[in-house]
C-alpha cells in the first residue's frame, strides 16, 4: 500500500499488488454491479406473453437460441436490429438456431410495432418478441442493475446451446447496432467447436481451418511437435482448409 494511502477500519493487510478497487467501491456503488449470468451456466428460465403466444425458455431445449434484448419499441436502433433479425432468419435457420427477442415494452406495443415494421420496412417478423414491462426478466439476466431506473443496459445477446447453457454473450450500448454477421458467425464456430472437438481462431469463418486444443501436458507437446498443420507445439492448424 502507498504511504499515502488512508487504510480504512475494513482494510485487511495485503499484499502491495493485490487487486483493489480505485476509487475504493462504495456501498452504492456496490448496489450497481450487474451479476450477469456466466458462461457455462443455465440460461434463467422464464415463462412469458410474447407476439407469437406465452413461451417458456423451455420450448427451445433441443435446438441452439439467440436470446436478444432491447430497452424499448419504435427506437431506431433497435428498429434496424429487429429489421437485420428477421431478414436473417433463414441463416440462422439453416445452423438450427432459433431467434427470440424480448424488449420491456408491453405486448400491446410489441404488436404495433411489429405491424409497423411491417408496413414500413417490408418486413415480417417471424419470431416472437417476449414482453417485459416490470423488467422481471432483464433483471434475471443481469442486464439491470437492483436499483437502476431506466431500461438504456438491456441491450444483451446470449447464445443458449440446445442443453439451454449460456454459451457466449454480447452487450452493446443504445448507440450502436449489433453486428448480425459477427453473430451467424459465433453460433457457427461454437457449433464447429463441439462438432470437431477444434477451438477456432480469430476471424474465423464457416470452412476455415480450426486449431487444436493447447497442449496441457508434456505428452500432448510432445505428440504436437512436428504434427501436420503445426506452426509450433502450441498452435496446430486442424479441419477443413488445413494447408
């Protein structure tokens, strides 16, 4: 610790590089950090109205899910996300993976909504936007915090695999849309991970090459050294398009 530093009544002895928060967290502070659920765990099940019928997180076991969220309708950056969406439906179809939307809105507006897009933008909304005005839901998947007041933070994408684990996540501010390309992408490569047993690398793209696992013992770097695609014992170029 500094010499400078005013060690409070709570302070325990540590260690000089110990982690600390700076400024030190307050308690209000502390009622603002959003507990979003971590990868590898159950995605929250809820059951809910949407504008296609009530849906329960449990109709989609079996089959891969894009979970997304927006604060609120007849917003323009969500209007292009939910526009880009339902454009992309059959893209997401043909990897298996359903789409489910959720804004805090009420149905009554979700369906006015979706009616104008379809007026509009030339567009049908073939998946059900779940209605959540008390932000039960939100809350449940850490995109608010206990005591915020405003939905702006409910801008989260979760990929939820067929077991309904939270496979990867995503959350974007008010002022910039999602990425729906970056998304087929990532179901696609979490797809080819458990298929292949492979991780993949950066920018990888549908009939790129995976790369192996990083070896975690001597036999495994062993067995690596001078294997076909290998670039060194650490990093081996494995699957389709291996040069």
């Amino acid at each position: 610790m500094m010499a400078d530093d005013a060690a409070g009544p709570d302070d325990a002895p540590r260690p000089d590089d110990a982690p600390r928060m700076v400024p030190p967290m307050t308690v209000e502070t502390q009622r603002r950090v959003v507990a979003l659920p971590a990868l590898g765990s159950p995605a929250p099940v809820f059951v809910a109205r949407t504008t296609m019928g009530e849906r329960s997180l449990l109709n989609y076991r079996g089959r891969w899910l894009v979970f997304f969220a927006h604060p609120a309708d007849f917003t323009a950056v969500c209007t292009s996300e939910i526009v880009a969406f339902a454009r992309a439906r059959g893209r997401f179809a043909a990897l298996d993976c359903e789409l489910l939307g959720l804004s805090v809105d009420s149905l009554y507006s979700h369906l006015a909504w979706v009616e104008s897009l379809r007026e509009r933008f030339g567009v049908e909304i073939g998946f059900p936007i779940v209605e959540d005005p008390s932000m039960l839901i939100a809350r449940a998947y850490g995109m608010l915090g206990a005591d915020d007041t405003t939905s702006a933070t409910v801008r989260a994408t979760f990929v939820i695999d067929p077991a309904g684990i939270i496979r990867a996540l995503t959350w974007y501010p008010v002022s910039t849309g999602r990425s729906i390309d970056e998304i087929l992408r990532l179901v696609a490569a979490l797809q080819e991970a458990d298929a292949k047993a492979v991780q993949t690398p950066a920018d990888w793209q549908p009939g790129d090459p995976g790369i192996a696992p990083t070896p975690v013992s001597m036999a495994e770097i062993e067995a690596a050294r001078g294997a076909e695609g290998a670039v060194d014992w650490y990093y081996r170029r494995v699957g389709d398009g291996e040069a």
